[in-house]
C-alpha cells in the first residue's frame, strides 16, 4: 500500500516533476562532424540564479565534438578522439579564461568537463559553440531501503560455475578488503572523492586529496552508511567457505573485486542553511557527485586490459525519470564500457514508482534492477516503469544478508541489495561463455527468468535465475517431417523437438530443397504451407525451431514430393454438375461428348462443360491429307443461338466463382434469381439478364471507384448509336473487357492457377487403336474410337482440326490451357490417338 500511494503521486505530478539533483539537458548531441550552436536556455538560467546567490554551482560540461564508444573503433580511431576531445578541453578553458570559473575534472575518454561554475562561466557556456549540454553535478545517493529468496546461485556453483576467473566492479562508498567473506578478493582499487566543497586538490579519499589509486584506497568512508559498499560486493562476490558464521556466498563467489570509491563525506550545516543529508538525516552522511562516479567508470574502462571484467554495479542513483535518459552525462562513459563487452548494473532506486527510475538507471545502454520480496512479488519500494520491460531485470532485494565492514554481517534492503545479484550473474554467466556478446547474456537473463507482474504498471519482468541462464540453450530439431503436395505449393507437418532449450519456442522455419523457398511461423503450430513450388520438381523439406537464443539445428528432410495438379479418381461417382468425355471423333461418328473440371489446391472443383449435342457432318471420307468434307470436329464451332447459348452458362459459371470467393457480396442481398423459379421466359429473360450485368457492373464501380473500363467515356449504345446486331457485338467486348479486369484485380483466381497457355502440340509415334465406340462412353485416360488398322486412307482422319475458346488438360495432365490450340493428326492415313484428353 505504501509503494501504491507514492505510485499515484508520481504518476499525478508525473509532468511537472523536476528531481532536485537531475541533469539540466540543453539538447541533443549534435551529429559527429557538425558544429553546435550556443547551447539553448532551459534549465541554465536556474543555475545562473545559484550561482549568483552562492557563488559557485558544480556543473558537467559535455563539449561539441563527435564521439563513438571506444570499443567500435581500432587503435587509430581510439587515439585520434581523444586527441580531438582534449583539444576540445584546451579550447573550452581558453574560452572560459576570465569568467571566474575553476576546472575540477577533465575527463580523458569522454567529452566532458566538471566545473566550478560562476554566474559569468555560466553565460559563457550558454553562448559557447563548443558546448552541447551543460548539466548540474548534483548529488546521488546510496540505493538502500529490505531482502529475499535465492537467484539459483547455489545450483551455478554445483555445475562448476561461481564467477572464477571474472571481476566485478563495485564503485561504492568502499569496501573492507580486511573482512574474511572479502579474504583475497579486492584486486584493485581507487578513490574519486572531491568532499563536500567540491572544489581545489583537497578531497575524501584516503590520500586526503579527491583522487587517489593504490592499495587501501577504496577502503569505506567513516560517515553513516559507508558499510554500504561492503555489503554491495559480499552480495555479488563473497565467498563463505570455511568462514564461520557467514552466508554460503555471494552470487559470483569465485570472482575477484575492484574497489572502488565515489562516496564522499558530508554534514549538515544549519548556518548555511544547507542540509544535503536532509533535516532530519545523520549527519555526516555518504553523497557522491556525478562527475566522482563519471571518474570511477572511467578508472574501470582503463583496467580492463588488466582483468577480465564482467560488470560495474552502481547500488546508487538520483531524481526520478519517466523516460530514457540518454541525455545523461553517464551515457558516453556506459557506452564506452558496453562496447568492450562491460556491463553497467544500475539500482533502479526506492521511491516506489512505476512510472519511472532513478538516473542512471534510465541510460538505455545500463541495465536497470528492481527489487522483490521472498513471495517473489514486487518490492514496495522499488521502482518500475513500462518502458523498460525488456531492459529491467528483477533480483531479491529484501532481507539480505552480507558482510559490513568490521567483520560482521548485517541485513538489509533495497534496489541496492538486487543489483549486485545480477552483477553477480553477469560474472557466471561470462564464465562460461566468455566471448558471448552483452546482449547474448542479458538475453539469457531476460528470456530464462521468472516473470514477476508489477501491480502498479501491469509490466512483466524477468526475475533471474542464473542457472536456467546458463543451461538455455537453441531449441533440438523437429522430428516427423511430412509433406503432401499441391499445385505449386505443399504443406509441411512435424513434431515439436524434444527439447526447447530451456525456453519457450517461439518460431518455426521451413525451408524447401531445392530453391531455398523459405517460410517462418509462429511457436504454437506444427504446420505450415510452402508456396512458389515448380509444378513436375521433387521437393523435399526441412524445419528448424527458434527460442530467444537463436534457431536450433535442422530436422531430418521429408520424404520427396512433386508439386502438380491433383490427381483425380475417374472411378468415383459421378458429379451431377460434371461433364465428362473427351476430344475425338472417328470417321462416321455422329455424335461428341465434351467436358471437364478443374481441381484447386485446396479440393475445389470447377466444372466446365456442354450439354450433349448431336452433329451431321456427311461424309467425312477423303483421300490421305486431304479435308474430305466438312471438318468432323467442326461441331465445336457454334453459331447463331447456341453460340449464344454457351455464353449465357460461361457467365453463369462465372458468377457461381464469384459467389464462392465472395460468400456475402451485395447483390447476394436481394433473394434468389427470379428466373430460377421459371417465371421469366424469352424477352423477359434476356430482360432480366441485361438488368443483372447493369447491377453487376454497379456494384464493380462501387468497389472499384476508378476502373480501366470508365477511361472510354460513357457507354455508347447510351446514345443509340447501336443497332441490334452492332448491340450483341458491343455486349460481347463489353464481357471480354469485364473478364480482363477480373484477372488484372485477382492475379490468381482459380482457373488460372495451372500455369500458361501451352503451345500448339504435335504428336508423334501414334499408333491406331483397336476398337472402336462410342466416345461418351470411353473412359478419359484412353484413346477415342476409331477404324481398324486396315481402314483405307480415305476414311482416314483429317490431318489438322482447329479448335477455338475453350479450356484443356493436356495429355500429360499437369496443364490447363485456355484459347486456340491446334492439333496435328496423322500423315500415314492412320487414325491418331488424340492429342488432348479432357478428364475430371
């Protein structure tokens, strides 16, 4: 309830909040080559009236000048940006000279210099062109606040795995290397400390100056809460074996510590009217300025070629934040560090928002940690925001114990006391996977940690679990694969891998041999259809699973499948709706059977056909080669009325197309046909056809409110230009054109699915048939009737027959043509076999 109510005040001054220590950002940083202006106003004229009132104010400048993180550059570019950043200092310094200023810090791999700042440094930094953000150097604190249940840490140890060989470093308020859970762990330390007055070579560090390196200097403070520091690094590298009375350890026991100090030591000064450890505070009490910190982080990029350094844990923070803060002065140093592979673990403070995080944790290159309980639920006092969900990390946080200085252990709370356990992890977890990138690791972390939902933000976070980290591994293969072809595209089946990798699948791929194509689908289904597949090739295919970490290893291929028509069962039932027969007539025949259907991919069929029709042809005897009397297939020609006829049922079959990919069009709305019902004949019938082209082409103009067909200008027979046979013309281009602009807006409808127009084919090798009957009878797969092997050449057949407007299967079965295809028969005088057969 206490971290609820202190939600809801943050999120109702969520706008106006001003943190009393937060960065005064003055603009983005200008692109790498490009001169800044004067910096802009904003929260300087705040720092002018300070300094006014008191003198002096502290304050980080970050220059003008380009920069990249060090570790994306060679040794070259490394030495020529620092190079330009000190002459960038030099420059500053001339232009300030005068203006009552003194420099505190410059710092060596970042653009930045801290400032005792006067009134006049002020305003010139304001009209300067080499500054591109000026900042207050204000104040952070200690992340303290309460502890809980076991990151895995014990299981990591079991495994071989506790940090050794890794360092961690812990820039704090020092820490006691003489303490048995720290025995031999502090490797290296340092001291960044200007005190309290900030100013000339006079500091805390042990030295009595503000910096200091060596042995015993990142030894704690003496102020209150300086065994914070102590506490921060038994929690992410103490190791308890053999120590009476100690933990087991910290998270990354076998790893070593860097020390080092950013705390200094202030007090209350009521004459001053000044109360940086608060009115009601200890006093004195541990503070760090920015820039100290800023130093420290640098100090720990310069030794990394001295230690193998996982981690910087900074249990320490300032101001609240409701969005990324990479204005911040910390981001060029974060970015410095995460480009050699050195994470920044940052607390993400205790004042019980989720709606924002303390500053740095806010830099979008650190990595942010929140608190939770024993019940893992999120911690009262820590703070969330929905913006980081996928960055933030939750760690226990309340009632932990680790070692103070003086040799005793103490418990404690707060985002300071989680950080240290992902610090911790980071070494394990690098341990183990030593070249692994930071994003490698942290997505380990993100992807095998519990989710914990904060109730304040509705966001969901990653609790870590070092373990599952270390074991997640890529998903095994798929197992099962199958394949089931269709027209141009198959569908593949498999079943899941035995083995996720620790962590929730989240892909499948499969990829079709030969040609690549290559298809993703989601983690929860175990099949998918490849498409773009050659009809006639042999494929076979593979699937691969996907987690967080990557794709896993291949299955074994599917048995081949060849891509084509679908095959038909010729035996089956008839379909009241099919028409079947095939093309060929044999000398004295009177009669021909034509019909046939198409089977989509998906099991549709489409039926095309006429109804059975008589022909007198006379006598079609002649000598060989020769036409000897009307052409026997001439038949196919209609004319007149029954012309018309198959015109009438090609659009009848067209609107049954229509009607089934478009379940529910708008003319649907007006009940059945009425000529369905044989109430309209003759006239009224044409009548009523005429009415519902109109209303379809309505309807087309609704949907399609500029089509190609509108760019001729009104219809023509509007004016009565038309008589009725230039009509029925006119009626007919008007249809042509009407189908053309079907294909053009539905690329692929179902009877276009089987490829191209075939050329013309000519048989060769035919040899007569045996038998002769009825064509309507003989089943599609064989050869039409025709004479004995000794009919004389003059009831031969004709040698070529010219077939016009209509839809084939051609004899191999794998193409559907549409339009003129011509057809060669036999020169010897034999009857051929006929070139195309028309099946189911």
């Amino acid at each position: 309830m206490r971290r609820l109510a202190t939600s809801l005040v943050v999120a109702a001054l969520a706008g106006a909040l001003v943190p009393l220590h937060a960065a005064a950002a003055l603009g983005p940083r200008p692109a790498a080559g490009v001169a800044a202006g004067p910096a802009p106003a904003g929260d300087l004229d705040a720092l002018e009236a300070r300094a006014r009132a008191e003198g002096t104010v502290p304050v980080i400048v970050e220059l003008a000048t380009p920069f990249t993180p060090e570790g994306d550059l060679g040794p070259v570019g490394r030495a020529v940006q620092r190079h330009v950043i000190d002459a960038g200092q030099e420059a500053l310094a001339d232009a300030l000279a005068g203006r009552g200023g003194t420099t505190r810090r410059e710092h060596v791999t970042v653009p930045l210099v801290a400032l005792d700042a006067t009134a006049e440094t002020i305003e010139a930094l304001r009209e300067s062109p080499l500054v591109a953000r000026v900042s207050e150097d204000g104040l952070v604190e200690t992340a303290l606040a309460q502890s809980g249940p076991t990151v895995e840490a014990d299981l990591a140890w079991a495994a071989g795995y506790d940090g050794s060989g890794r360092a961690v470093a812990v820039l704090d308020t020092g820490v006691d290397a003489t303490h048995p859970f720290l025995a031999g762990k502090i490797v290296d330390e340092a001291c960044f400390a200007l005190g309290q007055d900030g100013s000339g070579p006079v500091g805390d560090c042990p030295n009595g100056l503000a910096t200091d390196t060596g042995s015993g200097s990142g030894s704690p403070c003496a102020a209150n809460g300086c065994d914070h520091g102590t506490h921060v690094a038994g929690i992410a590298a103490g190791d308890g074996t053999g120590v009476a009375g100690a933990p087991p350890g910290g998270v990354a026991r076998g790893a070593s510590v860097l020390s080092v100090r950013v705390f200094s030591e202030f007090e209350n000064e009521p004459l001053l009217n000044s109360y940086p450890c608060g009115f009601t505070g200890p006093s004195p009490c541990a503070k760090a300025y920015r820039d100290d910190v800023i130093a420290g982080l640098e100090h720990v990029y310069g030794r990394r070629g001295s230690f193998s350094i996982a981690a910087v844990n900074l249990s320490l923070g300032s101001g609240l934040h409701v969005a990324a803060c990479d204005g911040s002065a910390y981001k060029p140093i974060i970015d410095n560090l995460r480009s050699v592979g050195i994470v920044t673990v940052v607390a993400s403070g205790n004042d019980g928002s989720g709606f924002g995080v303390s500053e740095p944790a806010c830099v979008s290159s650190a990595v942010p940690v929140g608190s939770t309980s024993a019940s893992d639920s999120v911690s009262w006092f820590t703070n969330t925001a929905a913006f980081l969900v996928g960055r933030l990390l939750l760690a226990p946080g309340q009632d932990v114990t680790s070692s103070v200085p003086g040799g005793g252990y103490d418990a404690s709370d707060g985002t300071s006391m989680a950080a240290p356990h992902v610090t911790g992890s980071l070494a394990v977890l690098r341990q183990r996977y030593a070249g692994a990138p930071v994003d490698e690791l942290l997505t380990r972390l993100h992807a095998t940690g519990l989710g914990v939902t904060d109730p304040i933000n509705g966001a969901t976070f990653s609790r870590v679990r070092v373990k599952a980290a270390l074991d997640a591994a890529v998903p095994g293969p798929p197992t099962g694969v199958s394949a089931s072809a269709g027209d141009g595209q198959a569908t593949v089946s498999w079943t899941a891998p035995s083995s996720d990798g620790g962590t929730p699948i989240t892909r499948y791929a499969v990829t079709a041999s030969p040609g690549g194509n290559r298809v993703e689908t989601g983690g929860g289904t175990t099949t998918a259809v490849v498409t773009g597949l050659a009809n006639g090739t042999a494929y076979t295919f593979t699937v691969t699973a996907g987690n967080a970490l990557g794709e896993g290893p291949a299955s074994a291929p599917s048995s081949p499948v060849t891509p084509g028509v679908p095959a038909h069962d010729h035996d089956a039932a008839p379909d009241p709706h099919d028409v079947r027969g095939q093309v060929g007539i044999s000398p004295g025949t009177q009669e021909a059977h034509l019909g046939y259907r198409i089977a989509t991919a998906d099991g549709r069929l489409y039926s095309y056909g006429l109804p059975r029709r008589r022909e007198h042809h006379g006598d079609v005897a002649g000598p060989a080669g020769g036409r000897g009397g009307r052409d026997p297939l001439g038949w196919w020609r209609l004319a007149g009325g029954r012309r018309r006829r198959h015109l009438l049922l090609r659009r009848r079959h067209l609107l049954r197309l229509h009607r089934r990919h478009h379940p529910q069009p708008a003319h649907r709305r007006h009940g059945p046909h009425p000529h369905r019902q044989g109430l309209l004949a003759g006239g009224r019938r044409r009548r009523h056809l005429l009415l519902r082209r109109r209303h379809l082409l309505r309807l087309h103009r609704r949907h399609h409110p500029q089509p190609a067909h509108r760019r001729h200008g009104p219809h023509p027979h509007r004016q009565g230009l038309l008589a009725r046979g230039r009509r029925r013309r006119h009626l007919l281009l008007r249809r042509r054109h009407l189908l053309r602009l079907h294909r053009r807006h539905h690329p692929q409808p179902a009877h276009r699915r089987h490829g191209p127009h075939p050329p013309p084919a000519r048989a060769t090798g035919w040899s007569p048939p045996t038998a002769a009957s009825s064509p309507s009878a003989t089943p599609a797969s064989s050869a039409p009737p025709a004479p004995s092997p000794s009919t004389s050449p003059s009831s031969a057949w004709p040698r070529r027959a010219r077939v016009r407007g209509y839809r084939f299967v051609a004899a191999d079965g794998g193409v559907f043509c549409f339009g003129d295809a011509t057809f060669l028969g036999s020169a010897s005088g034999q009857s051929p076999v006929p070139v195309v057969a028309l099946t189911r």
